[in-house]
C-alpha cells in the first residue's frame, strides 16, 4: 500500500489529540441563553505553565498557558512580566492551533519515490536511527567528518533547543561547521569601526527620551509588544522619527518620517549630519572628549552636495532638514535600529553612518539615549561553550558553510565556500529551518537538495518545501513539548520555557532526538547521557557578569529574571576601538577597502549588469503575521496573505497594473507570482513581497517564492545575508 | 434618549498598527470557523500634510443605539440588553440573512455550518464576570477597549465618534475613537 502524508495523519495518536481538542469546542451552536455561551470560557481553566516565545522575533514574550487533561487549552501573555503584558503578537496567541496544526507530521518516515515526489513510507524510530547512524557512518569513513552539514537556525530560540541539543552532535561527530550569519553580522562590524560595540542600552529607557527614532526597522514584525512603551512615551512627549524605504505604520505614526530609496542610508546620514554641523547643533563637547577623527568626517561632508543627496536618496531636502532640527534640538535620542537593512552589500558602511548621528549628538553614555541594535547581554551569557560540547570538537578548523551560501556548497559539481573550492556535503540533517524557501535563490538550492548523492535527514513539525526533499523525515516536537530557556537579545532577560504538554504522537524535541541519534551512532560521552535540565544548569554556570545572583532555582520560581546590566551603558567614554574613542574615520573600515569615514557606495555598484539593469530593487520584508517561514500552516493565521506585491502607484500605472492584479517578478535567479497592492508604501522604483513565503502553499503558482528571486551574495563585512541587494523585472502575470 | 450605561468599544486609532491580533483574538474565543471574521481591520491609505500615511480602522458591531439588525428581524431574534449590547439570539434566527444586508457595518455574517446568523456580542460571557472582551485584551499595542460611552463622551474632548473609515450613522453606532495626538 501506497501511504502518503495524508494517511499518517489519521493514525492513532493524532486522532486522539485533534478529537479532545474538539471536544473543548462547542461553538456557536450550542448557545443557550440570548447569545451567551459559557462553553467558550471552559479553555480559560486548567493548570498554568509559563513557556517564553521561542520565534527570532526581538519580543521574547512570556507566555502563560493553560492545560486541561494533558492539552493544551489556551495561551495569553504572562501580565506579570510588563514587557510582555497580557497580549502577545497574534502569533503568540495562536500558539493553540500552531501546536495542535491538523498537518503536523507524527511519525518517522522514509522516502520511497524521488527527491520532492512525496512519496513516503513510514517506519519506526528504532529504523530511522539506524538508518542514520549507518549512513552518517559510512560517510564520515568514506569522505571524511566535514561531508556532513547541519542546517539550522532560528525555527526555534531556545538555548537547548536552537544551539546545544544540536551543537553537542556537531561537534562530537566534527561536522562542516556552519556560519550562521543571515541576521546581525554586517552591522556588527558597521557599529563597531564607529563605537566598538552592537551592544546598547535598556529599550524601557524610552521613557526617558526625548526622541524614538526607529531606522529600517519594523517594530510591528519583530517586536509589537514594545510599542506599548513607546506609546507611553509618546504620551509623555517624546517625538517619533523614522526612517525608512518600506512605510511601517510606525512610520505612518511618526511626526516625521523620511522614506529613503533603499540603501542611499549613507547619503540621507551625510546629509543630516550636514545639516547639524551648519547648524551648530553638533555636540562639541562630546565630540572633542568621546571622540577621534571628526575634521575628517567635516571633510567628508564637503564632498557631497545637497543636490546630489536629494538626487540619490529621493528624500525631499526640506524634510531631511526638518528631521535634522528634530535631532539637533532634543538632548537625548534612543535609535533603534533594525536588522532588515543591513542585509544589503553596503550594510556595514549603513549602519556605521546612521550610528554616527548618535556621535555627533553625543548620544551615547546617558539613560535614554544609545543605540540599540543587538542586545546579547542575556543570550549571549550563556554557557554555550559547555552547553554546546565544544570541548568535545577535535577539529576545530573544519570547513566553514556560511548558510546564505547554502546553495553553493551544495553545488553538484563545484561546491564552493567564501568564493573558494570546498569539500563536497554528503549528509545534511535540517533542523529549525526551512532551507528550500529562507536561503536565498532557491532554485540553486533544490539543485543541490535534489542530488541523489546527498543524503538529506529531516527533523520538523510539518511538511515544509524542505522536508519534501529529504531522505528520511523525523517528527518534530514544537518547542512547547520539552523544558528550555532563553535569553533575550533586546531587553537584558533570561526566561523560562517549562514543559507545557507530552510530545504529540512519536514527536521528539530536539535534544531528544539529536541524544538518541547520538546514542545510535555510538557516542558514549557523559554529553550524550544529560536531560534538558541537566544542559539547563550547565547553561546557567557561567561567567558572565550580568547573571550574578542568577540560578536554576532562582529562574525556574520566578520564571523571568531582568540582568543586572549597569546602566547607562557606555557611561565612562571609554570604547572598545583602536583609539578607545569613537571613530569618525576608522581604520576598520579603510583595511576592508572602504572610504575610512562614509562610503558612498550602492549595491548596485556590485551588481552584474544583468541583473543591474533591471527596473526594480526588491526588498523581501518580514511582516507582522508569521515569522521566516513559520506560520504558513498555521490556523486562522494562514487566512492573512503573504503573497502579494507592494507596487507604488506610478510603476503601476507604468505598467497598467491594477490592485489584485497577478504579476510575475523575475530576474536570472528565477521568478515568482504575486498579488499586486498599489500602495505608497513603497518608493517608486522598489517593491516589496514578504519574505520566506513558502512555495508550495503560493496560491499564484508553486514554482516561485520570494526566494527565487534573492542574492545568495554577501554584504561587504560580517559575511551577512544580502537579500535586499537584489533587482528584478515586474510583469501582468 | 441616551443610555448613560451604553458599554462600546473604545478604540485609539492614531495607535492601530493593523497586525490583526484583535481578529485573531475574537476568533479562538469564539472559536469561529476559519473564514468567520467577528472583528475586522481595514487599512486607509490617506494625505496627512503633504504624505500619504496608512490608517488602520478595527471594527465589529458597532452595538448600535438604532441597531438595523433588529429593525429588520423577523423572528425578534435580536434584543437590546440594559448595558447597551446588541446580542442575538441564534436558537431564534431562521437566517433568512435580512440582518447581513441591513448592517450598514458589514458585522454580521451566515455560519455555513448551521446557516444562522452570527456577530460579536462584545464577549459577553466576559463582560458579565467583569472581563474585557477578547479582542481588547489581545491588542498588543492597547489601541482597542471597552467603556461607558456616553461618561466618555461627555468627560473627554479627545474622545468622539469620527474616525477614518468611521462616523455618524442613522443606526446611532457606539464605537468611539480616542485622538490624543494630531
């Protein structure tokens, strides 16, 4: 018999889980009384369990659960914990259907017909270890430990869940060790050739500005929940700048907003910061004790003209002046700055000039000022290095996969890493990722996952575009099914993840499953024998001085700790650059081949003329109802579109474009359909599509995504992912 | 005459960001069916000064004080309570659907599943244990709550019955818009 994915799904377990489920489920139609029904108060009841938002969203929301009977009932934000409060996203409040999603894979299977058929058989998971095991065996005799490639990345936050169930594995067995860089990197390198450091100051302090400004960042994708304070701010008087190329409704909210043509961030600072020397709303005393280089950065400035600002970023010269005096006049500013548009080939020259209008403000060293970018304190912590094994790995200087290049190391015939030959990938295990439809270009990338060659081991909750490439799928657990913590990387806390329900069917969470395989292919070390609680204090023992006073019975009674970073950050002047001042002219920056001080550079300068020439710059966003590509199968949430198109009114009407419209999207890469929306929300020569969509679920055809399209390129430091980067043609489909 | 104890939405538009949390919200309360929306958000693309700005208006019964709803139900299906909601009584309706064509506010729909009528009743079975419905509660941004309409009204000059997408109606609606700010 033939068993396809839809008759696993109505095996036992499943069965069992969805019907108790229903049974909690009395709808409408058995209301009583005029309207009321007190039925749908019963999934309020039952047991608490607090479990932290695991989604790579700057938010980390507690969550508070209810469980009746062993099920999941209902989720609401921990009002304990402020940051949070009672509201999480609308994503953290499906989290119900999202666990129990009709379409979650509950047994191992084996692929039976060709790579992407959707063939399977399913098995048991004493054969799918096996199988592993002696495969990943064989290889690692015959090719050698780096054959074998993890890819994972962000499907799942959890200090166990996301780095040490799957990085003990890694290491012991000496896998290729795999960069993940798609995030934060080029802005990293960008923030310290100015300042030495990403990290920046408690975002609660925006209570204490005067100005928000928010640059390339969507506060509602990644971060509703800080909205509220910035609201409250708002209401105590604290302006709201923005800028960016995609109108985000803070944008729309804002008393000003500047809408840039995308990556001219470089000209648009040059030009404020123009503004405010003329003006004399510089910081002279900051300036000439916090910082080296600033007759440098004057010299600079009298490089470029007004004229030629205006020309290149599309921003009207009177509002950029308008948005400088705003600047200039309010003493303490608190920028935040998103990670989106540094994912361009000029991310880290970006981010170095819109951090230097902090510099010259002498915004840096007071509560309620700074920059915040990146803030690891709690994540980054960690004891990943116990945690993680890497004590255990004995090859250190195994080869390196930067994941954006994923297609390229998984080239057929000429695999290839950091622009140089690499040893070809034979055995690939995805974990907390969806590689097909998150790495850019992916039509290259099922290039490589259709090589026969390749054996390719799943480990996911559904039946994503990347599981139907594999060998051999493993039923995920999500990552309410397991014990975990988190730390943050915006606001400074460490939180819980306690166990909400059991595994759903044969699910396995992901220390489990990455233990067992160990355990099968041999692994005797004491790594391979530790529960997740055990990883939990191992986690927890570390010498970071932010978690002092910090332990697991500590975290696990009060289930959220805020750290205890000092506060103003930055306060003593002192900064972790060559000079120990901030750079207006760096030597960073020069080393890497760029102008020392602002580079006037545009991706397009980087661009082969065959994708140079094309009439639109593609940006691919987050937005605010899923995550990457997580959420697609989600109910209820799935209802919301994620395949549309922004098209600003003039390029429609150019190409006699309606609202709704079908339109193709193409360049070398491949090509893509969309729903048009007409909006000014983008500028005139840009479109926007979300990203990561996936693309067996696009209902304008399956044969494109947004990441068909996308750079496997990477930006100009840091080794980041540049999808930004990236042109193509518009079409009437 | 004016019902002092009209309870109606209160909703801050200027801070709407339109992630559809609210909707979201309503419906696994409700436990509606999937393509079953209580609670909408609609997005405005308008001219403030000399830019275009989005504006997001989330709307549901409006719990009106001349609801069309009940003016045109055959079978008295709908009643007005004491607090000013708007409740139908589905084991009444005979979804005849003359209530989905009335409603100027597009709040009432047909469940395909028993092809009655349905709409928000503001989550009553909340309100009456002193709760707030679930939409308000799952405003992540706090732009979405309930109130006393008519004290609101008469206390706050920031608070009116104009809005974008929204204003006076001959079914007497009671939702309010808070602008704090321009």
């Amino acid at each position: 018999m033939k068993i396809n994915r839809r008759t696993f799904l109505q095996g036992a377990s499943a069965t069992a889980v969805l019907s108790s489920l229903s049974g909690l489920t009395p709808g409408m139609a058995n209301a009583k009384v005029a309207g009321v029904n007190s039925g749908l108060l019963a999934k309020r009841n039952g047991r608490v369990v607090y479990h932290s938002c695991l989604r790579n969203c700057a938010a980390r929301c507690l969550l508070k659960f209810r469980v009746q009977d062993g099920i999941m009932t209902y989720v609401t934000g921990a009002e304990e914990q402020a940051k949070t409060g009672k509201a999480p996203c609308l994503k953290g409040q499906s989290y119900v259907q999202y666990t129990y999603a009709a379409d979650r894979i509950l047994h191992p299977m084996e692929r039976v017909g060709k790579k992407g058929e959707g063939k399977w058989r399913r098995i048991s998971w004493e054969q799918a270890y096996e199988k592993i095991a002696k495969r990943f065996n064989q290889i690692v005799n015959e090719h050698g430990s780096e054959a074998i490639l993890p890819y994972s990345y962000s499907g799942n936050y959890g200090a166990i869940g996301m780095s040490a169930s799957g990085e003990r594995f890694w290491n012991r067995i000496g896998s290729s060790i795999l960069e993940r860089k798609v995030c934060t990197y080029a802005a990293y390198d960008g923030l310290k050739s100015l300042y030495g450091t990403f990290l920046g100051p408690d975002p609660e302090d925006v209570l204490l500005s005067d100005v928000y400004l928010t640059w390339g960042h969507d506060e509602v994708v990644s971060n509703t929940i800080a909205i509220k304070l910035i609201n409250q701010a708002r209401d105590r008087g604290t302006k709201l700048l923005a800028v960016n190329p995609q109108r985000t409704p803070l944008c729309s909210q804002a008393d000003i907003y500047l809408q840039p043509r995308p990556s001219t961030d470089v000209q648009l600072c040059a030009g404020i910061i123009k503004y405010l020397v003329e003006k004399d709303l510089v910081n002279h005393e900051f300036i000439s004790e916090q910082t080296v280089g600033y007759d440098e950065l004057l010299k600079r400035l009298d490089e470029i003209s007004y004229d030629e600002i205006e020309t290149i970023t599309g921003v009207p010269r009177d509002k950029m002046f308008e948005f400088a005096q705003v600047l200039g006049e309010n003493e303490k500013t608190m920028l935040r700055m998103g990670y989106g548009f540094q994912r361009n080939f000029n991310g880290a020259r970006m981010s170095r000039a819109v951090a230097m209008l902090q510099a010259v403000t002498g915004n840096f060293g007071k509560r309620g000022n700074g920059l915040i970018y990146d803030n690891v304190h709690a994540g980054g912590g960690l004891n990943q290095y116990q945690a993680s094994g890497k004590y255990m790995r004995k090859n250190p200087d195994a080869q390196r996969i930067n994941m954006t290049e994923l297609a390229k190391a998984l080239h057929p015939s000429h695999p290839t890493s950091h622009d140089k030959p690499s040893k070809p990938i034979h055995g690939m295990i995805i974990y907390n990722g969806n590689p097909v439809v998150v790495a850019p270009d992916t039509n290259a990338v099922l290039d490589g996952m259709k090589r026969e060659d390749l054996f390719v081991v799943g480990h996911d909750m559904v039946m994503t575009d990347s599981l139907q490439y594999c060998d051999i799928i493993v039923p995920a657990a999500s990552q309410f099914e397991t014990e975990d913590i988190v730390g943050d990387y915006h606001g400074y806390y460490v939180q819980v993840c306690q166990k909400v329900i059991e595994p759903l069917g044969e699910s396995k969470c992901n220390w489990t499953f990455f233990r067992e395989l160990g355990q099968a292919m041999g692994f005797k070390d004491e790594a391979f024998q530790a529960s997740n609680d055990d990883i939990i204090k191992e986690l927890l023992d570390t010498d970071s001085p932010y978690y002092k006073g910090v332990n697991y019975e500590r975290l696990m009674k009060e289930k959220y700790i805020k750290l205890d970073v000092p506060q103003p950050v930055l306060a003593d002047g002192k900064y972790d650059t060559p000079s120990g001042k901030i750079e207006f002219s760096s030597k960073l920056m020069a080393d890497a081949g760029f102008h020392p001080v602002l580079d006037w550079g545009l991706p397009e300068d980087e661009m082969e003329p065959r994708e140079r020439d094309l009439p639109f710059r593609l940006l691919s966003s987050g937005v605010p109802q899923r995550v990457n590509s997580s959420f697609y199968n989600v109910k209820y949430i799935r209802a919301i579109p994620a395949y549309y198109v922004k098209i600003h009114p003039k390029d429609a009407q150019q190409y006699e474009i309606k609202h709704n419209d079908r339109v193709t999207l193409s360049n070398h890469r491949g090509e893509a359909k969309f729903v048009a929306m007409v909006t000014t929300g983008v500028p005139q020569g840009s479109l926007m599509t979300p990203k990561c969509n996936w693309l067996r679920l696009n209902p304008n055809g399956t044969d494109g995504c947004t990441n068909s399209l996308t750079t496997d390129k990477l930006t100009d430091m840091g080794g980041c992912s540049a999808y930004h980067s990236t042109r193509v043609a518009l079409a009437k489909a | 005459m004016k019902n002092k104890h009209q309870l109606g939405f209160v909703f801050r538009q200027e801070n709407c960001v339109g992630c559809q949390a609210c909707t979201i919200a309503c419906q696994i309360h409700n436990e509606l069916p999937e393509d079953v929306r209580f609670r909408k958000v609609d997005r405005f693309e308008v001219k403030r000064d000399d830019d275009m700005v989005d504006v997001w208006l989330s709307h549901s019964c409006m719990h009106c004080g001349n609801p069309a709803c009940l003016m045109v139900c055959p079978s008295q299906a709908y009643t007005i309570r004491n607090d000013g909601l708007v409740v139908l009584d589905r084991e009444k309706c005979t979804g005849c659907g003359l209530c989905i064509n009335a409603c100027p506010y597009d709040a009432v729909v047909m469940l395909k599943t028993d092809g009655k009528a349905a709409k928000c009743n503001m989550c009553i079975e909340l309100i009456d244990q002193g709760l707030k419905p679930a939409c308000v509660d799952g405003c992540p941004v706090k732009c979405l709550d309930t109130d006393r309409i008519e004290q609101l009204l008469t206390q706050s000059h920031t608070v009116s019955k104009e809005g974008i997408g929204y204003g006076h109606c001959i079914t007497k609606p009671n939702m309010v818009i808070v602008k704090e700010r321009l």
